[in-house]
C-alpha cells in the first residue's frame, strides 16, 4: 500500500507554506507576506508517531484572472488534490469566511476526498469561537490552529490520523533520516529562464514544476525522488541565480538564497546553460557559486534543438564554453534538449560518473607512493630562498576529494607546482571530472625534550 498523501491547500497568503514548515520541523518552503509566493508543488516524507506520510505544500488558488500564473498553479494544485488522501483546507480566521473560501470548499467536496477544515491565525488562546463562521463550508472535521506560533498542532495530528488510510503503517516502513540515505542530491541550476524546470519535468517523465516563459516563474525550490537502475536520486529545481546587484525584490532575494543553500548541499550540480545566448556573465556567476562551494557540476548546454537556428558554429559554441569556464576544467560538458529529450537519457549516468570519482577514497599508502614519484620526477622549486620538502600526504575528505600535504615550510609551493601536483594526482587516480582540493601545511615540530639534572643526594658518602 502506497504511503498516503496529505495535501494543504487554500486560498493565496493563508499560512499554507508556514504550517507545512512546522509540520515537516524545518524551513524547506518560503515563506513571505506576498500573495502566491508558492507557485510549485512542494512535498515532503514525514513520520507522525511512526505512520509514514508525504506532507505536500501547494500553490495558493487565485480567483480566475487574478494572477498570470492563476490558471497554471490551479491545474497543479487540482491534479495534487485528486491524488491526496487527505486535504488540509487553510482558511484565514483574521480573514475571516469569503467567496473565495466557499467556491474552494465546493472544489474541494467534489474531489471525493476527506477533507480537513483547518482555521489558522488563531494566535490568542480562548478565541477558538471566531472560528465557528466556518462551519458554514459544511465540512465535519475542524482544528482551530496558529501555524505561527505551533498552537492546535496536537490536534491536528490526532485529526489527520484518524482520517488515514488503515494499515499504512504497518506496510511501509518510516521514511529515513536526512543524511543516512544512499540517494543522490541533484541540483539544477542556473540564471532565470534557462529551462531548469523543463529539465526536471523531463527527468521525471512528468509534468512537476511549472514552466513558463516568464523569467523568476520557480521561487521555491521543487525537490523529486526519482529511482532509476536502483539508484535513487533527490532532484531539487532551484530558482534562477542572478547576480546581487540585480535582484531588487524581497522575494527574489529569499528565491535566490535558498537555490544557493540547495548547491551547497548538493552532491552534483547540474549547470543549465542556453545553447541559443552562449555563455553569459551571468552564467560565470553561477558556475562560480558551485565552484566556490567545492561542487562537482555538470555543464548542460540546453535548447541544443534550437542551435540550429542561430548563425553560429555549433563545434565552436562548446570551446567557447570550455574557454569562459577554464576555472573548472573537471567540468564536463553536454549538449541536450529538455523540450524534446535530447540526450536526456545521458545525464544520470554521468552524474554517477561525476559522484563516484567526488566521493572516491583513497589510502595514505597509495597516496604516499604516488606523491614520491611525483616529486623525483619533478623537483619542487625553492620557496624564499629555502629547499622544500614533503614529508607525507593524506586525505581529509570527500565530495570534493580533499588532501593535505606536509612539508618543512609555512609557505606553500610555486602556484605552477601546485598545478603540476594537482593535475598528476587527477591522472594518477582517475580524478577528472571532480574538483580536487590540494591544501599545504608545515608538519609540526617535534618537542625537544628538556633534561632536568637528577637531584643531588645529601646523603654523604660511606
């Protein structure tokens, strides 16, 4: 049996993203004063006194015409509810009961489904009565809450279980804890309207993020657990990255740091690029935020079906990419269409590729064979006028593969013989596609031992 699915749904601005945020116990959706600031599906596995659920935020639903996105975030939203369990429908106290509410709780009683009449922005207790108004939607089940501030949360989760399907628990096992998984975290990407969510959509086989030709349309960013070849991947589409000097709006900017927080925590990055535009400074911009963080990325030249079109040398195009970004040499580059599936079937492989060789670890041994061979074939250079020489090598981490070699100086070696270091330990252990951090560190001193004269005796000789 299939792990049940709670829904929260609502008009725009009622606390939706909030109380998902309490429920799975952590920030994951953006939260701002704004109306329609959740536009995408957001889901989440949780474990509520040991039943497995998925807990999905969804898009506030404007009245038809109220918004650009209306009728897009209205097909999504419907779709999430016919494949729910359980609707928790969000309705403002504050508020209190519009036309809006009572055509979405008619929406809502047509979808067969149990629905949860929720009342937030109760944040006074004693003021539970204000919530009697809503009655009039004709649904039996009601918890007064305040997202806020955590009140009414028990009986929320008394609520919901019992609506549960029967025997869910029992069938499907808790959902792990973050970090102990063998999944794979993929980040897409790149600077507004390079096509990230048609590439989602694409991996997933299915329509999962919105997509749509106006620039920013993704704000929060729209994980997926996608299993292929027994390999299980987190996919997590991210906002459009511009640079800080460009972004003006409060809600942009939360966009943007989130998408930089879902790099940072990434195991590959999957770099989306427009084959039409060529490489922007805008485009170096994100490559270097996932250079700077340490992340193995993969370049993906998108919009490759529409190449054509253009004047340029298509052979050309891509030594211009490798050229604007020779920072990051390990990155591999690849040519696809996510509107047609261009080379689509591609990208997980060398995503593993890509994630084996970041996640490699090696041995003090085979490090330290290597690092003597390196330096008798090539001498290091002397730094300030003194002889250097390397004592021993080790490994301090992974993803990225990250070193630390000792010396007899404070001062690290000549930036050429780093380079020349760095690119034999590529060739060496089969490190290419993967940044290598190569640190330098002065081996301690021994202490000198200090002698301490033995006391004299006062004894006077026999």
């Amino acid at each position: 049996m299939p792990v049940p699915r709670v829904a929260i749904v609502g008009a725009p601005n009622v606390g939706k993203s909030t109380l998902f945020n309490r429920l799975v116990g952590r920030r994951k959706a953006l939260v701002h004063r704004e109306p329609g600031m959740t536009r995408d599906v957001n889901e989440e596995p949780c474990d509520w006194n040991g039943r497995p659920v998925t807990l999905v935020d969804t898009g506030g639903l404007f009245a038809p015409g109220d918004s650009i996105f209306a009728d897009l975030v209205r097909k999504r939203v419907l779709r999430e509810a016919s494949r729910a369990d359980v609707l928790l429908f969000l309705v403002d106290s504050r508020r209190g009961l519009t036309s809006l509410d009572e055509e979405l709780g008619r929406i809502f009683r047509a979808t067969g489904r149990q629905v949860f009449l929720v009342v937030n922005k109760l944040d006074v207790p004693g003021r539970e009565d204000d919530a009697a108004e809503f009655f009039k939607l004709g649904f039996p089940d009601l918890v007064a809450i305040s997202a806020e501030h955590g009140l009414g949360l028990d009986e929320l989760y008394d609520g919901i279980t019992a609506l549960l399907p029967a025997g869910a628990a029992e069938e499907q096992p808790a959902p792990s804890a973050r970090g102990k998984s063998s999944e794979i975290r993929l980040a897409i990407a790149g600077r507004p309207n390079v096509g990230k969510s048609s590439l989602l959509n694409a991996l997933m086989g299915e329509d999962r993020s919105l997509v749509s030709e106006v620039p920013g349309t993704t704000r929060d960013s729209v994980d997926c657990l996608l299993t292929v070849r027994g390999h299980v991947y987190r996919i997590i589409d991210t906002a459009g990255i511009r640079r800080k000097g460009k972004v003006t709006e409060a809600p942009e900017s939360l966009s943007v740091m989130t998408a930089r927080r879902n790099i940072e925590g990434a195991d590959v990055v999957l770099f989306l690029m427009d084959a039409t535009e060529g490489p922007t400074q805008q485009d170096l911009h994100v490559a270097g935020v996932a250079k700077e963080v340490g992340r193995p990325f993969i370049v993906l030249l998108n919009k490759w079906d529409l190449q054509s079109l253009t004047d340029g040398d298509p052979e050309a195009l891509v030594r211009q990419v490798r050229e604007r970004l020779k920072f990051a040499p390990f990155a591999p580059v690849l040519t696809i269409s996510a509107l047609t599936g261009m080379r689509i079937d591609r990208i997980l492989p060398l995503v593993d590729e890509v994630h084996e060789q970041a996640s490699r670890r090696l041995s003090t041994g085979r490090l330290n064979n290597w690092l003597r061979s390196a330096v008798a074939a090539h001498r290091p250079p002397a730094v300030g006028g003194r002889d250097l020489k390397f004592f021993y090598i080790a490994q301090k981490g992974s993803n990225p593969p990250a070193f630390v070699a000792f010396t007899n100086l404070a001062a690290p070696p000549h930036f050429s013989y780093q380079r020349y270091l760095e690119n034999s330990l590529r060739e060496q252990f089969g490190l290419s596609r993967t940044p290598v951090i190569l640190q330098y560190r002065e081996r301690p001193r021994r202490a000198k031992l200090s002698v301490i004269p033995a006391k004299k005796s006062r004894r006077r000789p026999v």
